[in-house]
C-alpha cells in the first residue's frame, strides 16, 4: 500500500507541476483574465457573468497576441510581441521551478538554480506555443521563415542565393 501511495504522489505532483507550467506558458493571457475577474466582481457583477468577462478577455488576449505575431513580417514588431507573451512566462517559470524546489531542498543555489531552468524552459515553451499558435493563422513555424529570412517558396534571401539566381556564379 506505502509503495502505490508514493507512486500516486509522484505521479500527482508531476500532473500538477505539468499542469502550472502549461498555466505559466500562458500567463499573460491568465493575467489578463484574472484582473477582468476581479475588477468585475469590484463592480458588484454576477459571479457567473464576471466568470465569462474573464475568460472572454483572456482568449481575446490569446488570439490577439497569436494574430499580431503571425500578421506582422516585421522583425521588431515580432520580438515585441514575443517579449510581451515570454517575459510574463519566464517569470511565472522562476517562481514555480523555484517554489518546487524549495519545498524538497533548502537550498537556496539549488532553488536559484532550478529557477533559472524553469524560466528558460517555461519562457522557451511559451515561445513556442505563441509560435505554434501563428502557425495555425496560415503562417510557417520555422524560426527563418517567421524573421523573415526566407522568401514565401521557402528559398533563403541570403546574398550568395541572390547571386547564383542572377547568374553570377554558376
């Protein structure tokens, strides 16, 4: 019985941590819905309705971000955006990575440590999602494609390829 406890434990904790990392992907997103939440609730809104509000602006949130990414070719409009979705993520993944970690060790270079992991596996992961997420607008995933290194056909604009196209080089 002591044996299918712990497994149920670990693998409880594993559902969970899994379960905040998905949430800190999306942090800004959440952000946005809580603060609708409770500034409607302030507003002495119906608990259901204000419930609504905030999930209705939080995927509004989501799909915007997703939108303003996949429309725009520019490079720094691009990073502004990516900025605004990862730098909420990073943190969130600091503080949860750190807050496990400092529940089984004390540690504190374990916990500083475990946190950088986490805010670069969260901030990468919520990269990826808001990239995946473009992806579904009609837009390619690859990291060339999206700076706009490569031409719609997927051919590189590198200058060595314009060349050989002109018939410079054979």
């Amino acid at each position: 019985m002591f044996v299918i406890g712990l497994l149920g434990a670990v693998c409880a904790t594993a559902a969970l941590t899994m379960f905040i990392v998905r949430l800190a992907e999306i942090a800004l997103p959440c952000w946005v819905g809580l603060v609708s939440l409770f500034a409607a609730l302030h507003c002495d809104v119906d608990p259901l309705l204000a419930i609504a509000i905030a999930l209705l602006l939080g995927a509004l949130t989501l799909i915007a971000g997703r939108a303003a990414f996949a429309q725009n070719r520019s490079l720094g409009l691009r990073a502004a955006v990516a900025a605004v979705f990862v730098i909420p993520a990073a943190i969130a993944g600091y503080h949860v990575a750190g807050g496990i970690v400092s529940l089984t060790s004390g540690s504190q270079l374990a916990r500083l440590v475990a946190g950088a992991g986490g805010a670069i596996g969260v901030g990468w992961a919520s990269l990826q999602h808001l990239i995946g997420g473009a992806s579904t607008l009609g837009k390619p995933t690859r990291l060339a494609d999206l700076a706009g290194l490569n031409r719609v056909d997927g051919t590189p604009r590198w200058p060595a390829a314009a060349t050989q196209e002109r018939g410079h080089l054979s």
